[in-house]
C-alpha cells in the first residue's frame, strides 16, 4: 500500500496517486537534476546531480570533479522512501534554500575523496526547455520536460585533502531539473530493434554577466533538427527573447569528434544576426564516472543495495579512458563571447555540452568510425 507523505499535506496533486507515486507505471520513469561548476579559466570543473526512480524504488547521486586530468568520482545509492521532501542518499544532500534562486549541495565521503559544500545561487529566472521526445523507429526511447538556470557558486570543495574556494568571481555554473521517461536502471531486452544510424546533441548554457543565453539542439543522422530552442534571459527582470534558429559551425580537432570550439549564429526578433563564438578549456565525459550514457561502471537507477557507496579515479589520458569517452556526450567548460547586431560584445564562460556518433550529414560524418579530417 502506498504510504502518505509530507506533500500529500498540500492542494498539488494531478493524479489520483500519493505523492510518492507517479502518473505511469513505466520503469523508466525518473525525476532528477544535475549541477555544472567550473572555474572560469576551465581548469577545475564539478559535475554532480541526484536522482529518484519511483518505480524502481532507487534514489542515487553521484560527484565528479575534473582536474588535472583526471575525473574524481563518487557515486551513492539506496533505497528511495515515501518523503520526496529530503533529497539525500548516503552521504549526499541537496537542500532548497529558497525556490528557483538558492540550493545548498553536501557530499561528505572523505574516504572517497571528495568533501563538497556549495551553494548555488542565480540572479536569472530558471529557462523552460522544450519538451524532450526523441524516438527511433517504433521505439520512444526519451520524453521528458526539464528546465535550465545558469548561477554562480561559493562554498568549499576538498578533493583528496586540498581544499577549493568557489566564489562567485572565480566560479560560473548552471543546473538542469528533468522528469520523465528515459533508460534507467538494469538493462531490459530490447525485443524489436529500433534504428539508430547517428546522433548529434547540443545543450549549451552561458553565462554573460547581466544576459544568459540557452541553446539546445538535436539532430537526426539526416541532419533534421527535432528539438530547437535559442533564447536569452536577463538580470534585470525584462522578459526572455528568442534567438531564432541557431546554425552552428562546430570546429573539432583533427582525427577526432571532440570539439575545441564552435560559432553560432542567432538571429534577434528583429531578425539582425548574432553569433555566439566558443572557445574549449577542458571536459568531463559524462560515461566516465557520472553514469551516463552506458558508464561501464555504474548507471543511474541502478539498484546496488541499500548503501552503495565508492569512489574511483580517472585518467583522462589513459587509453581505455579515452576510447570509452569518445562515445560520450561530452561537457566542455568553454568561454564566450556574443556579438550583437550593433557592434556590442559581451564576454562570459558557460557549457558546451555536445556529443555526435554514427552518421550525420551536415558535420560530413558518415559511419561510426568517421572522424574529422
């Protein structure tokens, strides 16, 4: 029998559920976030988020830290209760200090070897992203709604005993909240295959001091955009404006899928051109660690007991390392700078999130092994 909870107290149910419920009986059903935080030169970057799989009965989170080289990792799991009030797994917590503004994020796994206490805060207003659906063939394999804030960060981080000051001089960010339906947990039989002949991915938040920009875009192999949005919000409270269809020039290095940069160009309301100019410093490959995207490792919603806890270490340049991260979808720490219709720029540092794989006719790939020339 399902078991009441703290917001069933409240007027906001949709469905004739219990809070601890959801609205489908999917085992892919997942509610969760995850954190960006970086130094604005690149050299440091985190990346952390937590999750609930109500029809698995899993909560997890996990902590990557890239420096140096290398990704630290730690990543918890156990058994998800009724109260979808506390977001906390073993030693991780994640605190709403004040709705849509301020959020505390905790790990405390010294043994592990990262201690973290952040605090996230932004002066935007979070960003609604379209609605997620990508299928193959007969198969819809995500559906999902989610929004975007870019923030800035203070607290402190320890990694393996050395201790990192974040401030909102030295340090940019941004979160993702998303619900829905995706792959988690064990591998199910895939009955029917469903095609995929290639993927291209880009999901890039920027910060750009008193302007934010969001662009995200997927493309099919045939190089038809499914989701689309360009949008740019602002501090000082006046109301979002649409970019447009971007069309990117993404520069990658040779022999390689991996992005050292990108130009996009935007168009305004008044249809005058932008183009938004990325420069790369660094990466954390989402497979590698954070469980994402097949993690050897660990993935999310994965049941493990009720007290999982490790930690593992990275080398970027190990070769196992790097050939699992080239099927990744990468998050790049890059700078950025926006040129305006009227001369103006506007510097600032952000997210370039990409990932292509198989085929896809506009980048010139034509097959999984194709690369850039």
């Amino acid at each position: 029998m399902p078991v009441p909870s703290p917001l069933d107290e409240y007027p906001i149910h949709q469905v004739p559920l219990f809070m601890s419920e959801v609205g489908t009986s999917d085992r892919n059903f997942y509610d969760r976030c995850i954190y960006h935080a970086y130094t604005r030169d690149g050299s440091v970057q985190v990346a952390t988020g937590f999750g609930v799989y109500p029809n698995l009965g899993v909560v997890d989170a996990y902590v990557v830290v890239r420096k140096d080289g290398k990704q630290h990792a730690v990543r918890t799991s156990g058994a998800l209760g009724p109260d979808r009030m506390v977001q906390e797994v073993g030693p991780y917590r994640i605190e709403v200090l004040e709705p849509l503004r301020k959020l505390r994020v905790v790990c405390d796994a010294p043994e592990q070897g990262i201690e973290m206490d952040v605090v996230f805060e932004s002066p935007f207003e979070p960003i609604a992203e379209p609605r997620h659906i990508q299928r193959s063939a007969h198969k819809t394999i995500l559906d999902a709604s989610r929004f975007v804030q870019i923030g800035r960060w203070t607290g402190t981080i320890r990694l393996d005993g050395e201790e990192l000051t974040l401030t909102h001089e030295g340090w940019g960010g941004s979160r993702d909240r998303s619900w829905g339906i995706r792959p988690s947990g064990e591998a199910v039989p895939d009955g029917r295959p469903a095609a995929s002949e290639g993927f291209w991915w880009n999901w890039i938040p920027i910060d750009l001091g008193d302007q934010a920009l969001m662009v995200i875009a997927q493309e099919n192999a045939d190089g038809q955009r499914f989701l689309n949005e360009a949008i740019r919000v602002f501090a000082d409270g006046r109301k979002p404006e649409q970019l447009g269809w971007p069309e990117f020039e993404v520069r990658y290095a040779s022999g390689t899928r991996r992005p050292v940069g990108a130009t996009l160009h935007l168009t305004d309301r008044q249809r005058r051109p932008l183009r938004l100019h990325l420069d790369n410093h660094g990466y954390i490959a989402l497979n590698v660690g954070a469980g994402y995207g097949g993690d050897p490792d660990w993935n999310h919603g994965l049941w493990k007991g009720d007290k999982y806890l490790e930690g593992a270490v990275y080398d970027q340049a190990d070769e196992a390392v790097a050939r699992r991260s080239a099927y990744s979808v990468i998050d790049h720490v890059a700078t950025a700078r926006l040129e305006g219709p009227d001369g103006t720029e506007a510097e600032g540092v952000g997210i370039f999130e990409h990932g292509t794989f198989g085929r896809h006719d506009p980048s010139g790939f034509d097959g999984w092994t194709s690369v850039a020339p």
